[in-house]
C-alpha cells in the first residue's frame, strides 16, 4: 500500500517544531533526580502537567501503585587474597541482604561483552561451567535477567558483573514484566547480584586466576508498591475520535537522566503542543502517556496502563509508538530502529520524507515499554537515531541501551552534555510525522504480507534446524494461503485510500486490519494470552515453535526428543489456528 500524505498539514505542523519547549524541560530536569517514588519524580510530573493545564490540554494524572526495587548503597570487601574494598552498585530486584554480610567465594566465568543492542538482552554462557553451587559468580556484561537466571538455575549464590567501562550502569535483573501476578510471584531472583567498574572487575578476574578469592557484601535496596504519577493525554480528532494512536515514553531516571529519557519528554510535550494546537487537523485521536516505573519496576507504569485500559486499547489503539532516548550527542543514523514488520514500509517512508535520510528496522527487543504485544497492538519505534558505528568504533564507545549510544546511559554522568538540540528535533520530526500518518491515513499502514514473509522465513528456518525430526508443512501451508489472500485484500483496498476515514466501508477495511493484528502480533511475540505479560527474557520470532532449534543432542526417540516434538506440535497447532482465523477475517471483506 502506498497512500497518498497530505504534504501540506505534515509541512504546517513540522514548521511549528521549535527548541524553546524542549530546551526549557531538559534545563529542569537536569536539576531533578526522577526516581520512581521519589519526590522529585512527583514534582517532573506536576512540572509537566502545568504546561497541559496552561494549554488547557485534557489530560489526567493517575497515581497507580507499582511494584518497585530501589537500589540503595551496596558494599563489596575482598578478604583473601588480599584486603580490599571495592565500589559496587546493585540493580533492581536483586536479593537484599540488608544488613547482613554475606561470605563466599568468587569464581570468574567469562562470558564475554555484548556485541550489539540485541546481545544486551540476551544470555549466551559458555555450556560446560562446571560446580557453581555456592560460589559467587564474576563474569562480564549489564546484569541481564537471563544471565541472572540462567547461574542462578546453575546453583550460584550471587552474582557479581562487570560492566563494560569505568562507570557502572544501574540496570534491572527480575524477568517479571510489571507487577507480579499468581503465575510468577515466585519469579524474582533468588540470589544477590552485583555490579562492578571494568578495571576493577578485571583486577579480581586475575586474583581469581591466581587463586582462591574470598568476599563479603551487601546489598541494600527498598523493594515494595510506591505510589507513582502517570500523565494521561488524549487530543481528541475529529472524523474517528475513539480511534487513536498511543504516544509514549517514560518519566523516571536513573540519575539526572537527561539522554534517557529527558529528551524524550521533552520531545513528546512538544508534540502535544503541536498537536493540540492543530487538533482539527487530526481525523482520529492521539493519546500521549508518559509513564513511570520504567527503570526499576521492569516497565511497572506502561504494564499498569495495559492492564488498567486493556479492554479499551484491544477495542481502540490503531498503534503504539514508543519515544525513548532521542536527541542524543552524535546520534544522526537511523540504521538501528525497531518496529514491526507490517510498518516496515510505512516507518522508512516516515524517517525518508520527515529527515531526508535512510533507515532500517529491526525486531523490537523484549524492552522499550512493548506492553501490548499480549493484546497484539502494531508497535513501532523504541530508541530512534542512534550514533553510527564508524563513530562508535572510533571513540571505543560499547554497545549500551539508550542515550543514543552514549556511554553515559545509566549512569551518574548522563547529564546535559548528552543532549544535542538540533538531533532532537529532526527526531521529533520523524516522531510528528510517523503519528499523524498513522492516526490520518483513511486506511491503517499495516502491510502483513510483509508479516507472512517474516512468518515464512521464520519457518523455514526452524525447519531446516529440525531437519527431519518435525513437519513444518502445515505452518507453511496456512502462511501461504493467508499471504495469498492479504495480497486481493490490499488490492481491493486501493479505491479506498482517497476515502474519508468515516466511509463504512473503510471503517469495515481498518476493522479488519485492526483484527489481523491482535491475531499475527501475539503468535509472533508472545507465549501468554490475552491481556497477560509475558516474561522480560528476549521472546524469539513464532516462540511456540522456536524449540525446534533444540534437536541437536537429542537423542532420537529419548524422552526428551519425544517431549520436543509433542511441544512443536502444539505449537504449530497454534500457529495454524491463528493464520486461520486471520484468513478468515479476510474472507468476510
């Protein structure tokens, strides 16, 4: 599909783009540390709101409980070989031990450096690590909750990383989403983990390689429900205004913040400013959320939102478009966005006609406020421009989750030096142009041939890694026949897309399309059902049938083969239900 673009009201709106808001909000927030829970959290939200009651923007502020881990002072002291202190931070979730010294001894697994974004999430751990039953764990890397999980599974009684340069970044190790429910309230980490600056880490790696190296810590966080501000925005359109498309990023920090995500604050206020200001430009609604409960409560504040408004955003969100981290320092390429693949078109032709410049996407991580995939919500964007990788090498920079690559990102140093005016606005420009075109365009931009073409590859993938050990031949099948009829579906759809939005029988296309997404998008990014979360552990494409991958040292007919292939079978049943059910939707057009 290929719509026409109003050129003139995405012209008039992105002229109106300015610095003086965005400048205004950066020059505040560098004076306020925004911890989830925290006073100064509180007094960003009512700053923020101000400006929405000046505007007379609808808007309200919910105060939700969520369940956060805090990290307070922690402390590390080697006795043998030697007697040394040593700084260490904790991130959230990590068993507290309060008061009480913990002994062991430390055992250095290397693991290695992430070599890229999607390696961050990710846990891949040498096979053969021998006894860990007891020790205390050194080895590389943010303390991810797979990693955490993974030698916790293996017996270790704590954890200690290192992280990749002289600052140590604050990060989060449960694999809970959100709140915990009655399926994974037991789900927390069972051991204290750790943190530790790479010289620092190095040091012990050699004194563990010398010989016996012995500890005693402590871990001190304040784990519980704390009452947090969420803002709400809803600029109402005017030809489908229960129709819109949700805005959002998050208010809490780590620190001062100011890379991740001040800007993106700033960003999305002055996008509501626009947008309010041109409301009767907007055929449906935009809703802006800006939330807490990020940083340490493993996305506590946009998980609240799911469940709290699941039922309305099923019935009504078009889209989900996440705005973290742009307008950093040195970040003008856009080689490393993520969105889904049914707006794989659609997201290059926003960031080509807003900026003037290429772009690619990837498969959105298991991160970044994705807290509607369970309700199979189109989601594009989670960071936007990024630093290039000739740049990134030349200052030796490592890979990181934000902050446009800079290093700073989570830690004490991600101040205003971070943020590059002129950056952030093209990013909001692309940020502008991707929503207006998603909550304007008569018909939604969701293309899932391109999502059939993913499905396939996926397949044939997990088919040639199961050999001739599983039958993919349904799947493939049922993939065909629903790109076949998506293909007549898009071609009927070409005589509407000059249509007004309130014509029933684009109101009838978009319903379909609507309906499409809460099918494919939860066989592809989730395992749970409806309106529940799945884990914060990296989710792989189709994640029912991904296990095909695990045939390699089975032996064939053992109990474990066995259980192997009696999974895949369910989950290409699964699979086949949902493309089903999608081609159906179809056949009703």
């Amino acid at each position: 599909m290929n719509q026409k673009v109003d050129v003139s009201v995405e012209k008039a709106l992105l002229a109106e783009i300015t610095s003086e808001l965005p400048l205004t909000i950066l020059e505040r927030f560098s004076t306020l540390v925004r911890e989830s829970g925290s006073e100064d959290e509180r007094i960003a939200a009512d700053y923020l709101a101000g400006f929405l009651k000046d505007w007379d923007v609808p808007h309200q502020i919910h105060t939700p409980d969520l369940y956060l881990s805090v990290p307070k002072k922690s402390s590390l002291h080697v006795t043998a070989p030697i007697e040394k202190e040593y700084r260490i931070k904790s991130p959230s979730f990590s068993v507290i031990t309060g008061d009480e010294a913990i002994t062991g001894e430390v055992v250095y697994i290397p693991t290695g450096y992430a070599k890229g974004i999607n390696d961050i999430f990710g846990a891949d751990n040498p096979q053969d690590m021998g006894d860990l039953a007891g020790k205390v764990i050194l080895t590389e890397g943010f303390p991810m909750p797979g990693k955490v999980q993974e030698f916790t599974d293996k017996g270790a009684a704590a954890m200690l990383f290192i992280s990749p340069g002289n600052n140590i970044h604050e990060g989060i190790c449960t694999t809970i989403w959100g709140a915990p429910d009655l399926t994974n309230i037991h789900d927390e980490p069972g051991i204290p983990v750790m943190a530790i600056n790479k010289s620092d880490g190095q040091e012990l790696s050699v004194l563990c390689e010398q010989g016996a190296v012995h500890v005693t810590f402590k871990t001190n966080l304040e784990k519980g429900w704390f009452s947090c501000p969420i803002i709400d925005i809803f600029i109402e359109g005017t030809e489908e205004p229960e129709k819109y498309v949700l805005l959002h990023g998050h208010l809490d920090s780590w620190h001062e913040g100011i890379g991740d995500n001040a800007t993106g604050n700033a960003a999305l206020l002055e996008m509501v400013r626009i947008l309010h200001t041109n409301k009767s430009k907007l055929k449906r609604s935009v809703r802006v959320a800006i939330w807490t409960g990020h940083s340490t409560g493993r996305y506590g504040g946009s998980t609240w939102f799911a469940d709290e408004f699941g039922l309305d955003l099923e019935k009504n969100c078009i889209a989900s478009v996440n705005c973290d981290s742009p307008g950093c320092r040195w970040a003008t390429s856009y080689d490393h966005m993520m969105w889904m693949s049914e707006v794989d078109a659609f997201c290059t032709d926003v960031v080509k006609d807003a900026v003037n410049l290429p772009s690619k996407g990837g498969r959105p991580l298991r991160a970044g406020d994705y807290s509607f995939n369970n309700i199979g919500i189109t989601s594009f964007f989670m960071l936007s421009s990024t630093i290039p990788e000739s740049l990134l090498k030349e200052k030796g920079f490592y890979p990181v989750g934000g902050c446009g690559g800079n290093i700073e990102w989570h830690t004490e140093e991600d101040w205003m030096h971070v943020a590059d005016m002129d950056i952030l606005l093209k990013d909001i420009k692309i940020y502008l142009t991707g929503v207006l075109r998603a909550a304007n365009a008569p018909i939604h931009p969701f293309n899932f041939v391109h999502t059939t073409d993913e499905f396939e590859q996926t397949i044939f993938n997990y088919r040639e890694a199961a050999k001739s050990h599983f039958d993919f031949a349904p799947a493939l099948k049922e993939v065909k026949e629903l790109r076949n009829a998506l293909q007549s579906f898009y071609q009927k759809l070409q005589q509407l897309e000059t249509v007004e939005v309130t014509n029933p029988q684009v109101r009838k296309a978009n319903a379909a399309l609507e309906k499409l997404s809460r099918i494919l998008i939860p066989i592809n990014y989730t395992t749970k059902g409806k309106f529940w979360h799945d884990s914060a552990l990296n989710v792989p494409p189709l994640p029912d049938i991904a296990p095909a991958l695990n045939f390699d040292g089975l032996t064939e007919g053992s109990h474990e083969f066995n259980v192997l292939k009696n999974h895949l079978k369910r989950g290409q049943n699964r699979i086949v239900w949902a493309l089903q059910q999608a081609r159906e939707v179809l056949e009703v057009q």
